[in-house]
C-alpha cells in the first residue's frame, strides 16, 4: 500500500491526463433502487472488497450500486457529487485532511453504536475516530504496521540485538558502521520514511497538529523535527546509510536487504509479502522494531492508512448502509473476504488473513508505541515528495539543516494555499 | 676560469651530505626517544588502565554487595512477618512502605517477589515471569545470589536476586526476592564511565552474554565474543588471529574461574578493532576481583583505545617536550636574534653606506645625460641602470631592466647591433665602444651616445658595465659646423650659379640691344632696317625688363620681405580682368581660352588680389606660352572647402600644350628651370615665374600641385582659402528692382544649370533654353501670357542661331526688356552690331550674380549709375593732354618728354617734388590735366609731393590724378602710392600702352565725376 505513496508522484502527471480525465466522462449516477456505494476505482477492485460486495448481494439482502471514480479525481468528483445532490449511500475515503471538506458533522452518521465496534483494534478505532471520540467508518481495509524492520540473523552474527530506545539505536547503527555494516537501508528516492518519525509529534499532540493546520506553527519551528532532520543529515554523514542511498529507490531495498548489505529499514511488513525477494536472507531473519528517527525516544511504529466505509446519514437509505456494514463487520464475512491476504488485522476476530511473524512477536511492543498515520494524512499541505527532495539536497549540502526545514515548511503551505486551506 | 663540474658538484655535495647525516642522526635519536616513550606510556597505559577498571571493578562488587545487603535487608524484614504468621494483608502495606524508602535511597527500578518458576509480582503489584535463564538454577535450592540481565516489557534491565525465607505478598507465595536497574542507573551507580564515551565498559559471563554495558547505546549488545569477532574482522584480521584473541580472553576467564590465576589479576591485549582499524586496550577481570567466586562468573571488560589510554601520558608526555622545546627555542631564537642583530647592524651599516653610495650615484646620473648599465653576460640581466633612462631616451626603467634588448627600440639605425660574439671576446678588463645615435620614443628627441662596454670582475662575478656617454652637444655641433660647411658651399654655388645664370640670362638680350644698336647705328640711312632693329631692341629690351622684374620679385620673396596686402576683392571682376588680359594672347595664337565655374563659388573674397592675380597670370600666360597654335586652355574655379567664413577654391589651368618630362616637373618650381628642348628654348621666359608662383602660394597658405606629360599638355592645380567677404547687397536688391524672372540661352545645358542655381539665392526665377530659336520662342509665349522676363541672357555662340541674331527676334517682339549678351570672348568685334541688334550690354564668362547685376544695374531706371560706356585705350586720349611731370633723372625725362610728345600730348617738368609742388600750386584750375611723379627724388620725394598736393588749396589737389610713375614696382610700393593719395602706378620703364591706359581711365573717371 505504502508502495503507492512512493510512486504517487511518478505517476500523479499521468493520472492527470486527459486520457484519465476522459474516462470520467461518463460518471456514474446513484441508483435510488440500490445501495450506491463511492469509491475509488482502484479501491474498489481490491479482492477482498469484491468479495464483500458479491457476498452481499449474494446474501440478498439487496444489491449494490459500485460508484467508481477515477483516483486521480476523486476528491473532487466526490465533493461534486455530494454539493449537487447526487450523494452516495456509502463513501469510501482514507480519512486524511481533505476529509474536513465534506462538513462531516452534518454528512456522516455517527458509528459508536455499532454493534461491531468493539470489535475493532484499537489502532483501527483510533484512525476511525474524528478527534472527538466519534467512530465514523468501518476500517473495511488491509492493513500494515511500519517500523524499523532489521535483519536479526545478521544482528546476531554481529553481536547485537534490537535497540528499545533511540540511545540504542544510535550505539547499535554507530556500532554496526563501525563494523563495516551498513546499517539503515535509507532509499533517499522514496518518501514515507520521514512520516514514521512525525507521527508521534502530532498524534500525541493534537494541539500542536492543529496549530500547525491554523498556519500558526512552522514545520521549521518545532523542535521534534529539527531533531528529525538533523539526525537524517548526521546518520547520512556518519555513514549510516551507506554509500550509495540517494541513488537508492523502490527497487532497490530488496536486494539490499535480502544480501545482508544493509542490517535495518524503514518499511512495512506487507512490504515483506510483495516485494521482498530473499536472497542471503529470508523473510524469517528479519524481525521489528520501533522506527527510531529521534522524534521520541521510545520509538513508533506507524498503523496502516485505512480506507473507512462511512454512512451518508442523510441518504434515504441510511438504515440500509448501516446494516450493510454491519454485515461486512460480521466475522464470518470478513474473514471470508480478508481470506489470504497479508494484512495486520483491524478486527480482533479476523484469523484468516495471513499476518506476518514479525508484527506478531513484536506485538506487546507494536501496542505501546504504535501512532496512528497522522503526518501523510493529518498536515494540511503535508507533500511526503517535497521532502524526500529537500532531503535529497540536504544531503548534497545544498541546503543546511535550517535551509531544509524552512524550505519544508514554505512548500508545505503553498501546498496548503493550492488546496484552498483555512489560514494560508 | 670555469671550475669543472665535477668541482661544482663537490661544493654542494659536502653540505649536502652533512646535513643528511645531521638530520639522520636527529631521527634516529627522536626514534629512539619515541620508542623508549612509547614502551613506557604503553607500559604506563596498561598501568593506568588495569588500576582504573580495579577501582570500576571494585566499586561494581562494592555495589553488588549493597544490593544483596540489601535484599538480605529485605529478606530479614519481611521474615518478620512471615515468623509472625501475620496476614498478608496486614504486612503488604509495611512491606511496601519498606519496598519504597530502600528504593528511594538505592534508586532501584523496581522489586520483585518471585517463586521458583520465576513468576513475580512486584511491590507495586505486577505481575509477570522472569526468564533469568540458567542463572536462576538453583538460586532458591542453593542460596547463591545472582545477577541476570533481564527484558521486561521491551525494556532492559539488571537484576539482583537472592533466595528469600518463604513468604506471602499480596496472596503471592514467594521463596526469591529480587530488585531491577536500568542500565543507565547501574552506569551511575559504578560510575564508570571512564575515558569520556570512547571507552566501553561491559559486564559478560564467560559466554560473553553480555549483563550490561555502560556505553551510550549499548543496550544492542548481546554477545560481547561475537561483536569481538566481527569487530575485529572489521579490522581486516583474520580468523585465525580472531579465533586466538577470543580464546585467550575466553581461557583467561575459565583459568580465573578456575583459580588457576593469580587472584583478580585479569588480563590484557592490544589488538586493532573496528572499521577504522585503531588499536585497542581491552581490558578484562572477574568481577570482585580476589573475591570472585562470591560474584558468579560474571567479568568486567573494557575496551579502550589505546590513543585514549595514552591520552594523560602524551599529553604531559607532549607538555613536557613542549616546555624543553620551548627553552630550547627560547634560547635559540635568543641566540639566533643576538646574531641577526649582529648581522642585520653590519648589514645595515653596508646597506646604508651602499645607499649614499647608490644614491649620490643616482642623483649624479639623473643629474647627467650619461647612461650606466651592469649587465650579466650570460642572462643578460640587468643588475644595475641609472634612472635617467626614461628621461633620455623615454623608455621606461621596468622595461629595460626585463630586457637590455628593449634599448635597441631606440636606436636611430636598429641595424647596429653588436654579435655577442665580439661582446664574448672582449678581454677581461678590456672594452669596446662605438658610437650610435638614440631617440626618444616619446618625443623623437634624438642624442648622440658613444657607448662604451667594460668587462669587469665584480666579486668573481663576469659583468659587463655599459657607459653611454651623451654625445649630443658634440655632435650637434659638428652637425651645425657641417651645416654651415654645406651651407656656404651651397651659397656659394647657388651664387656662381645666380651669376653665372643672371650672366647669362642678363647678357644674352643685352648682347642683342648692344648688336642691333650698333647695327642701328650703322643703318640709321635705311628705314627699313631701323624699323627691324629697332623692333628687335625693343623686345630685347622688354624681355630683359621681365628678367629684372622677376630677379627682384623673386629676390623680395626669398628675402622674406614680400608681404600680403589683403582685401575685400571681388572673384568676378578678378576673372574678368584676367580674361581682358590673357583672351587677346590665347586670340592671337588662335587658342581656345575658356573659364568655367563648378558650383558656386563665393564672389566676394578677402585677400591679395593683386598677388592672386599674379599667380594666376603667371599659370596662364605659361599656358598659352607653352600650348600650340589653336590649342585649348581651360580655366575652372570651384569651391572645394566652405564654411560661414572661409572659403577654400580649387583653380585649375589645363592645357594640352608641350607638356614637361618628369625630371622638368620635380624642380618646375625651383628658380632658373626651364626644360630644355627646341620648343622651349624658342620662347622667351626667365626660368622664375613658378618659382615666385609657388613662393606666393606658400605665402598664401595653398598647395600647387602640377600634372603633366611631354605632348599631352600640363594642368596645375591651385588651391587656396579666402575669408569671406560681406556682400554689398541686401538679399531683397533684385525683389526691389522687380527683377524676379531671367531668361537664360545657352547650348551649354550645365551653364545654365549653374546660373540656376547660383541664382537662387536672390529669389529670381530662372527659365533655360538651350538654342537661340527657343529663347525667341520662350519670350513670344511670355509676352503673350502677359508675364514677361525682366531679363534676358544670351549666349553669343550657339549653334544655329547665334545670340545676336537672337536678341535681333526678341527685340521684334519685346522692346524694353533688357538682353545681355554671356561670352568667353572678346565682343569687342561684335559690339557696334550686338548694340544694333538690340543687346544692351556684355557679360564675360565665367557667370557671377554680382557681375550680372553690376551690369544691370545701369539699366534699370532708379540705378545710381549711368549705363557705362565701353572704355577702350585710344591713342587719342593722350592728345592735347598736358602733364606736370616730376623726374629728377634727366634722361627719363628726356624720353618721357619725347614719348609724351609722340602721344600729341605736353608736359611740364619738375626736377623734384617740391618743384611739382610749387608747379601745381601756382598753376590755374584745370591747368594740368594730370601729374606723373617720379618717387625716388631728391629735396622732396613723390609721395611727400603726392600729399602735400592733395593737402594745398589748389581746385584741382583733390581731383587732378596723381600716378606714381617709378622702378619701385613691388606691391608695398603700389599700395605706399595709393596710401599717399595717388590714383595709379606706372613703373619703369615706361610701356606707353600701360601709360595710355592708366591715363585714360583716370580720365574718363574724373570726366564722369564732372558730369554728375
């Protein structure tokens, strides 16, 4: 999933084209003799989503009407259709910033009732509250847990073990390079890493993630992320990443870690299921460990960016989305449709997804230190490619530290002035 | 002598050689001293490092036994309640109020009640299993005390533990008690963090498990052999050498624990570590010390480097060499600045006496024109150069001294230069000199040098002292000398060659007014042959007249004295007298004389006329003189120059007469020179007129250039510039005479193209035909229209109808309008039938505005002027005249009588001035018709006469002409004449046709001035 952030950009101009644009010439219409469901295209043919939908009609509790929209339009689209009426029953969407453009009070029910609630992880609960402790979607979505994944065979060939805290983090990479081991695999061409380390700085302060929505906070003025920045620059200049990182990109992790050449990345464990292939090393030498980018000392580890399926309360048929999702929230039905598919679970009943070694022995660990996906979806302007290329500059000394993070924080607001964002 | 090089090499082989030595034996004694410090800060390191972690180890031990004291502490206190069968409920809050003050001075974590199968609850109530591992086996069935590094929560810790008297805490039955540090808080509690960070301090069991580390970040380590291993894979060693360094550390721990060591001594190795591949101190001993088999198998190990270890040893190791490096510097400089001030002060005192000597030199040779040069032989450097180079020769110092050769730029002659060879064989102490003259690059001043090279031994150095000694003066005088030498040689020449020419020249028409006088003599009874020889004396006579004319005239400029007498002259009217005098001599060789203007040339000029006149006559005359029978002669005047006040005009005379040869035109202007040929020595001329033609252009600021070929003819071209002169006229004259259209007849279309356009400045329109038919017809349409032309210009010769003919046609139609007749010739032929047929005056060629209108003027009814009648000398002026003549030479009285009297006319004669004085004065009102004065007379001259006549009562002193009648013929003394009050100037010898002239004119003004 997180493969598509790092390739967004690559292919957000193609998106764009007017090839794509033309597909959205005939857009669907909502069924007023079925549940008319909106999603994202590519979302919706996920398998187990087809699955769900085809058990349900299957069921014949009624048949459903698959709104498809073209990503690269959708949030637009979708506003569309809700400002003229032609609202959907059910609206798929990854809770992000541009959620607060569909007034969420007055559109979505309210979800805390539901019988199936409680039968969500608390990760899933927490990425489906509103802030106000409203549940107002059902995580009907693969999951994944990001953090540091390293290579414990090799660690222990070495003489190591996995760090707990960022001080140990620090001996152990200091003392691997020290070893002539790279250790951090740091694909400078990618862009997800550094939404690990922000995560803790606004999820456990919703305050400071507001302000800085307000514009009246800078990305440059918060000392986390000077703390971040600098820590990247310095583990770069130590060495820490090797050689060869920027010219480091998607293709190139696997092999790297799979030779042993690097000892640690930052990634997420479906990762493992897709685009892994082993070399030297298998899937089962590599274990989890809290993502160490000097934000907080403990580490984290970022929960899975879910799609939530959210009710449209003021649609006719409410009631019958509500029941539809309660049948999707039913065990049987999602273990049905989730059958096979590598995913951290967000219901604590799902078995039949295959669920990766590593997240479950770091489980006890995952549970304290696990933040909900708040930088990538949260900042107002947030643009993960921005920072990956000031990153890239950063470490061709083009720019200092302050040079970087200011320059950060100028493209995050004219990100946010180009979506029309309150305050900038 | 040139030493060999087998001898050069020896010179700097010796010193060389000796300080190789001297800096090999400072190396090898600084090697030594290195060695022997290095063994003893290695020794004093090992010292160092193994008391260090002593103390570590003994503090560590130090606190491990608090802990099980404490625990023991513990044990004995919850014993109380356990002997006291209390209820565990009533215990638990007084065991954990225990529990929180001993943490609270020990800084524990936390404390743990644990069974045998490790499960725990802690003070605080959690609950948990401990893994403790093999630790654990038989803590409770043995008693032994431990200490395990346990993960609780993903966090590690460091345990104590020690087998409990069974009890019941918080209904946990429990037969172990247990207390957990952090590492960091066991690092505070050792206090060993020694050798800043870069030492790690580790606690491993004899696997090399490690316990706990007290290095920043290493919570990571697990196995202390493993990370050995690779880390000193890392350093590029081998297995083998890892395998050995491992086991030794791995045997040296089971040897202690087997107390087959000497107690707590540990061990030691050195060994490069890591990446980087410095070398460490690793540092190893039982934790305990002597004691250990009370603290498990348990080690402290350390792992240093070794620079850190030697650090404090280098440092004062480093400080004490500094101090004796410092002294001995110290001392050194001191020595070293005893001895440069010693220096410098002799240095100083030579340096000081070289610069007065430097100096005075400098200010002698700037002082002199004399140059001074050192110069290296070989490289040719300059080493030493006076600075007045640049003051002398204007070449910079800079670049003399970058190279000698730059001198040769300022040699007159850049082809003397002097081979290095003959340089290379001047002998030592021997010179050469030459001599060679320099100029200024500056200013082109050119000096005279003899330059004299020295070759010196300045210190067993070859170099070369230049002297320049500045022969200028010298030179000039020799130069003068010669001068004067050629000069009066010259003088000489050019007067034998005066003599001999004016000899000649003087002796060949005297030979023949000698002859034919004789002759004359002989034949007086024969009339014919009187007329012959007479005629011939005549012209003999004329041209030796001409020949004197021209030796005096060119006898004036040479001298200098010839000034310009500059006026307000008109171009017309100095053409037009040119064309009076030189069209009846281009007539009489049937020649085509024409003028032409290009352009328009301004017409009133401020000058010399009298002197441009002359030029031009002279030009002229040449041409008609040296141009065949029926030649052409061309005369052209154009402005080639022209702003508000100047005006620059070109003259050119072409003809295509006998031309010259190229030799002949290279000195045309040089006195005497006339060609030599046939044709040339047939015609009479004195061999000046050029030369004064071009000492008067000169004079005048000109040019005169000449081109010319033997039978393609000669052009000379003039060119001088005139201020301008205001014009007399108002731009309104011709508007104000209403004479606004002009009828223009010429078969020449430029002519009247350029009488068009001379004309358009007056505002007058004007109308151009170009045959005599259309002129008549141009003026039937006019007339007819109404719209006359005020003026009509005819040309007199035109194809077909001719002018006269035309003006006849025109006057059958129109009656009154003035037509004037534009010719190139003489109309003197013409003029009683041109009259005839209706043409009422004659312009001559070229045309000018102010000619056409001066000859307007007097036919227009308001004209201030009389339309004037043609004044022709006449032979009949002079009859019945009579003259008061003052002329102190008898003869020329005599002939002046005589020729006056040939004239029908009379005169009077005063012997000087003040006798005409007297005559006029005495004589009555219109008594004498007019005074021909002499002016070189004694008792009163001509010109004392001529004002104290003009000053006298008489009626007639302001009106009665004056002419100066005198062989003082230059243009001061025409101008002196007018100056005095006379009216013209006659000069000797009396030409009676310019007396007839002269007198005619004079005449006919004053008659005029009586009419009106």
């Amino acid at each position: 999933m997180k493969k598509q952030l790092c390739i967004a950009a690559a292919f957000l101009f193609a998106a764009l084209s007017p090839l794509s644009l033309s597909a959205c010439s005939t857009d669907p219409l909502p069924d007023p003799d079925k549940l008319n469901i909106m999603g994202k295209r590519s979302d919706l043919q996920k398998p187990y989503m087809t699955r769900i939908f085809q058990r349900y009609e299957e069921s014949g509790q009624g048949e459903l009407n698959i709104m498809a929209i073209e990503d690269a339009v959708y949030e637009a689209k979708a506003q569309d259709y809700f400002r003229k009426g032609k609202a959907p029953d059910i609206f798929l969407h990854f809770h992000n910033a541009d959620l607060n453009s569909f007034d969420l009070g007055n559109t979505f029910a309210v979800l805390n009732g539901e019988s199936w609630v409680d039968d969500l992880t608390d990760s899933a609960k927490a990425y489906c509250s509103d802030g106000n402790a409203n549940i107002i979607g059902l995580p009907f979505w693969e999951s994944s847990v990001s953090g540091c994944y390293y290579n414990k065979t090799l660690l222990k060939e070495k003489g190591f073990e996995a760090s707990a805290t960022q001080e140990d983090f620090n001996g152990l990479c200091a003392a691997l390079a020290d070893l002539g081991q790279v250790p951090i695999c740091w694909p400078a061409q990618c862009s997800w890493m550094m939404q690990f380390g922000l995560d803790p700085v606004f999820a456990d302060d919703p305050e400071l993630l507001a302000s800085l929505n307000r514009n009246e906070t800078g990305l440059d003025e918060i000392p986390a992320v000077k703390n971040m920045v600098q820590w990247i620059a310095d583990a770069a200049e130590k060495g820490w990443f090797g050689e060869d990182y920027l010219d480091t990109g998607w293709d190139d992790i696997s092999g790297k870690l799979s030779s042993g050449e690097a000892a640690m990345t930052f990634i997420w464990d479906s990762w493992f299921y897709t685009d892994f292939k082993a070399g030297k090393y298998s899937i089962d030498d590599f274990a989890l460990m809290p993502a160490f980018l000097n934000t907080v000392p403990e580490g984290t580890y970022e929960g899975g960016n879910l799609n939530m399926m959210m009710v449209n309360k003021n649609s006719a048929k409410c009631d019958e989305a509500l029941a539809f999702l309660s049948f999707c929230a039913t065990p049987e039905n999602y273990n049905a449709a989730f059958e096979g598919i590598a995913t951290v679970s967000c219901f604590k009943g799902l078995t039949s997804n295959i669920q990766s070694k590593m997240v479950t022995e770091a489980q006890a660990s995952i549970s304290r230190k696990e933040r909900v996906s708040t930088a990538s979806t949260k900042i107002v302007g947030y643009s993960a490619d921005d920072l990956a290329v000031l990153l890239s500059d950063l470490f061709r000394h083009k720019y200092s530290t302050a040079e970087c993070l200011r320059k950060m924080n100028e493209n995050r607001i004219m990100h946010a002035q180009e979506q029309g964002a309150a305050g900038f | 002598m040139k030493s060999s090089p087998m001898k050069k090499w020896l010179k700097y082989l010796i010193p060389v050689f000796s300080i190789l030595i001297a800096l090999a034996a400072v190396i090898s004694i600084l090697v030594y001293y290195f060695g022997l410090i290095s063994d003893n800060i290695e020794s004093d390191g090992r010292h160092h490092l193994k008391e260090i972690y002593g103390q570590v180890n003994h503090s560590f031990s130090a606190f491990i036994d608090k802990n099980w004291g404490l625990l023991r502490g513990c044990n004995d206190y919850f014993a109380f309640f356990a002997d006291s069968n209390a209820p565990s409920e009533e215990a638990e809050p007084y065991i954990k109020a225990y529990v929180d003050g001993r943490k609270e001075v020990w800084g524990f974590s936390k404390f743990y009640f644990l069974d045998k199968a490790r499960n725990f609850v802690t003070s605080e109530g959690e609950t948990g299993q401990l893994s403790l591992a093999a630790s654990w086996d038989g803590v409770i069935a043995s008693g032994r005390d431990i200490i395990a590094s346990e993960e609780i929560g993903g966090q590690k810790f460091t345990m104590f533990a020690i087998a409990a008297q069974a009890g019941v805490y918080k209904d946990f039955s429990y037969e172990a008690i247990a207390i957990s540090y952090t590492n960091t808080g066991i690092a505070a509690a050792l206090n060993a963090n020694a050798f800043d960070s870069s030492a790690k301090c580790f606690i491993i069991s004899r696997d090399g498990s490690v316990l706990f580390t007290t290095f920043e970040g290493g919570g990571s380590y697990a196995n202390y052999f493993t990370y050995l291993s690779n880390s000193l894979a890392a350093a590029g060693i081998g297995e083998k050498r890892q395998k050995e360094i491992t086991t030794q550390i791995s045997q040296d721990m089971e040897q202690i624990l087997q107390g087959e060591a000497a107690d707590g001594e540990g061990g030691y190795l050195q060994t490069p570590l890591g990446k980087s591949g410095d070398v460490h101190c690793i540092v190893y001993m039982p934790v305990g010390g002597g004691n250990y088999g009370d603290y498990g198998d348990y080690f402290l190990l350390s792992d240093v480097p070794q620079e850190t270890v030697s650090k404090g040893f280098l440092s004062a190791q480093s400080a004490t060499m500094w101090v004796m490096l410092s002294i001995f510097s110290i001392v050194g400089v001191a020595i070293i600045v005893l001895l440069v001030a010693r220096i410098v002060n002799q240095s100083r005192r030579s340096k000081t006496e070289l610069r007065y000597r430097e100096r005075m030199f400098d200010v002698l040779s700037g002082s002199v024109d004399d140059i001074f040069i050192m110069l290296d032989p070989e490289s040719e450097r300059v080493d030493y150069l006076s600075p007045n180079v640049e003051r002398l020769l204007g070449i910079k110092n800079e670049t003399v001294k970058k190279s000698i050769r730059e001198m040769a730029k300022c040699a007159v002659d850049r082809n003397i230069v002097v081979p290095k060879e003959e340089l290379d064989a001047i002998s030592m102490n021997g010179n050469k000199h030459w001599e060679c003259e320099y100029m200024h690059q500056a200013t082109g001043e050119r000096r005279w040098y003899r330059v004299t090279i020295y070759h010196m031994d300045i210190n067993r150095v070859k170099k070369y002292i230049v002297v320049m000694s500045d022969r200028t003066l010298e030179q000039q005088m020799n130069q003068k000398l010669q001068e004067a030498l050629d000069a009066a040689k010259s003088a000489n020449e050019a007067k034998s060659n005066f003599l001999s020419n004016m000899s000649h020249d003087i002796r060949t028409p005297m030979n023949a007014i000698v002859g034919f006088s004789v002759l004359l003599d002989r034949s007086a009874d024969d009339p014919e042959k009187v007329r012959e020889y007479t005629h011939k004396i005549m012209a003999s006579s004329h041209h030796l007249l001409s020949l004197i004319n021209d030796v005096l005239d060119m006898s004036k400029i040479e001298s200098g004295k010839t000034s310009l007498n500059v006026g307000r002259f008109s171009l017309p009217e100095l053409l037009e007298e040119l064309g009076i005098i030189l069209l009846p001599q281009a007539k009489a060789k049937e020649q085509e004389f024409s003028i032409h203007t290009q352009g328009t040339p301004p017409e009133l000029l401020m000058g010399d006329k009298l002197r441009l006149n002359q030029i031009l006559i002279n030009l002229l005359s040449n041409a008609i003189k040296y141009t065949q029978v029926g030649g052409h002669i061309d005369f052209t005047i154009s402005e080639v120059e022209a702003s508000p006040q100047y005006s620059k005009l070109r003259f050119i005379v072409k003809d295509d007469g006998i031309g010259m040869s190229e030799e002949f035109q290279e000195k045309i202007f040089q006195p005497f020179s006339r060609e030599k040929n046939s044709v040339v020595n047939s015609i009479q001329g004195t061999g000046l007129g050029m030369a004064i033609t071009k000492n008067l252009v000169d004079l005048m600021g000109g040019i005169i250039q000449v081109e010319s070929a033997p039978g393609k003819g000669s052009t000379f071209t003039v060119e001088l510039s005139f201020a301008l002169a205001e014009p007399d006229e108002s731009g309104d004259t011709w508007y104000r005479q209403k004479i606004t259209r002009l009828l223009v007849a010429d078969d020449e279309e430029d002519i009247c193209l350029n009488i068009r356009e001379m004309m358009r400045e007056t505002g007058v329109d004007v109308n151009y035909v170009t045959s005599g038919s259309a002129a008549v017809d141009a003026t039937v349409r006019a007339h007819k229209e109404g719209n006359d032309f005020n003026v009509i210009l005819l040309d007199w010769k035109m194809p077909g109808m001719d002018g006269v003919e035309t003006a006849r046609r025109i006057r059958k139609v129109v009656k009154d309008i003035p037509i004037l007749v534009l010719t190139s010739y003489d109309w003197s032929e013409i003029e009683a039938e041109a009259r005839e047929a209706g043409i009422n005056a004659f312009m001559s060629k070229p045309f000018f505005t102010s000619t056409l209108w001066q000859t307007l003027k007097p036919l227009f009814p308001d004209s201030a002027s009389p339309i004037p009648e043609p004044v022709a000398p006449s032979e009949s002026v002079m009859e019945g005249r009579l003259f008061l003549v003052a002329e102190d030479n008898e003869l020329n009285a005599e002939i002046l009588t005589e020729m006056l009297d040939m004239e029908g006319a009379r005169c009077e004669l005063a012997a000087n001035g003040k006798q005409a004085l007297e005559l006029f004065e005495r004589s009555e009102a219109g008594h004498f018709d007019m005074i021909l004065m002499d002016v070189q007379m004694p008792v009163m001259n001509g010109y004392e006469a001529t004002k104290a006549i003009r000053a006298c009562p008489h009626p007639d002193a302001q009106t009665i002409p004056i002419v100066a009648m005198t062989a003082n013929t230059f243009a001061e003394d025409v101008q002196n004449a007018f100056d005095a009050g006379m009216d013209g100037h006659l000069a000797k010898p009396i030409n009676m046709d310019a007396v007839r002239k002269t007198v005619a004119q004079l005449l006919h003004r004053n008659d005029s001035q009586e009419n009106q």
